[in-house]
C-alpha cells in the first residue's frame, strides 16, 4: 500500500501525519527544482492509448509542434499515447519537451522525446505543479484522468483562484456531449455563461493557438522568463 493510499484511508497516529507531510514537502521541493527555469509552458493531456497511426495522436503532434515554435515549452505526463505525440511535437520543432508522471503500481514507461522527465509520488502534488508551471492547457481525448485535470483547473477558473488561463479541449466530436453537458449547466443556471469563456473547444491549431496566446498575454508573470539557476544550490536549467 502506497504512503498516499495509507493517508486516505483516515486519521493515522501523530508520527505517521508527521512523516507524511515532510514526504509531501520533499516532493514539492523535487517539483520546484525540476520545473522553476522550464519558462512559459503549455500542458497537453490525453490518453495513452491512441497509438501513432490514429489522428487525435497526429493532432496532439501537430499542436505541440505549434506550440513549441511560439515559444512555449510542453509538458505532459511523460507516457505513451497523447502524451508520446506532444513530446514528439516539441521535439520536432526543437523546443523543450517535459514530463510529469505520477507513480503508480503499474509502471509507465516514459515516452523516447523527453529532455526531462520527473517522478512525482502524489497526485495532489503532481496537480498543483502541473497548474503552477503552466501557462495554459490543451485538453485532448482521454479519460478518467484527462478529466479530472480538466475540471480541477475549470474550478480554480470559476472561484477566481487563477485567472487568464486558457484551456484549449480538441477531439470536438469526442467531447460533443461534454460541451452540451456545459450548455446544459449554463441553461439551468448552476454556472454563469462567464465561467467557460476561458474555455475553447476546436480541432484547429490555429484557432486554438490564437486562443491560447491571447489569454497568455493578459497573464505576464506566467511568461516571464525566471532568473538563472544558482551553481551553489545545485540547480539547473
């Protein structure tokens, strides 16, 4: 049983809370030091599974590429699939190509188009760095992940915790019955027709880089570029 799973289980002694928390700290403290200098940095999620012949995969290659040549660095979970296509994308177009996996007790095999792949043991802290880090978000066809990260970051959007952040959703007629399940909301009236308009659904990579990059500039700190790592704290671009 993982450290995570123990937690979640419910109140533990005062020792094992102790350890837990000084554990999250460390894997925080990995986060920031893997990821502080990465720059302006767009997340793709998608599904592993789509293999190299199927055109979501060509699609999350094609944006990735876009992405990188406009100067964002791509981050994505550092697996096969979805992720394997937006590594290679940023690759190609020369730009840095990241991962952030979580560990799980079946092993993932990080994708050959990585310059820096990190290992985070935590969900909950694999979620905050991957939200800090990014400038935006492209959400491709995927499953019960995919979505979790996309309706965490949709909340933060709705109560104000972050702002000016673009979420780009591609596979539109994948996710047709998400968007009426949106429209549906703003129908009933249990969400305001402002909460999605940070949000995009389209399948052209023009459009969604346009998208992206106009909610971008209305949030510079998240495109400044940081400052240099310091030798004497061992860190590095």
């Amino acid at each position: 049983m993982t450290s995570e799973s123990s937690f979640l289980k419910g109140h533990q002694s005062r020792w094992k809370e102790l350890f837990f928390t000084i554990r999250v700290f460390f894997q925080f403290i990995k986060g920031f030091r893997n990821l502080h200098f990465i720059g302006p940095c767009i997340t793709i999620f998608g599904s592993a599974r789509f293999k190299e012949d199927h055109p979501y995969y060509q699609m999350s290659e094609e944006m990735a590429f876009n992405l990188s040549q406009a100067g964002f660095a791509i981050m994505t979970g550092g697996g096969p699939g979805i992720m394997e296509a937006a590594n290679k994308g940023a690759k190609k177009a020369g730009g840095i190509s990241l991962g952030c996996n979580i560990e799980l007790p079946f092993e993932q095999k990080a994708n050959p188009y990585l310059d820096r792949f990190v290992n985070i043991k935590y969900f909950f802290v694999r979620k905050e760095l991957l939200r800090k880090y990014s400038t935006g978000f492209v959400v491709m066809p995927g499953g019960l992940g995919t979505l979790d990260e996309f309706f965490e970051v949709i909340t933060l959007i709705q109560t104000r915790k972050i702002s000016n952040f673009p979420v780009v959703v591609m596979g539109v007629n994948y996710h047709e019955h998400l968007r009426a399940y949106f429209e549906k909301l703003i129908s009933e009236e249990t969400v305001g027709f402002t909460d999605f308009q940070n949000i995009l659904f389209t399948d052209e990579i023009d459009i969604a880089l346009e998208h992206i990059q106009a909610y971008a500039s209305k949030n510079p700190s998240k495109l400044e570029r940081p400052q240099k790592p310091l030798w004497i704290l061992g860190e590095r671009k």
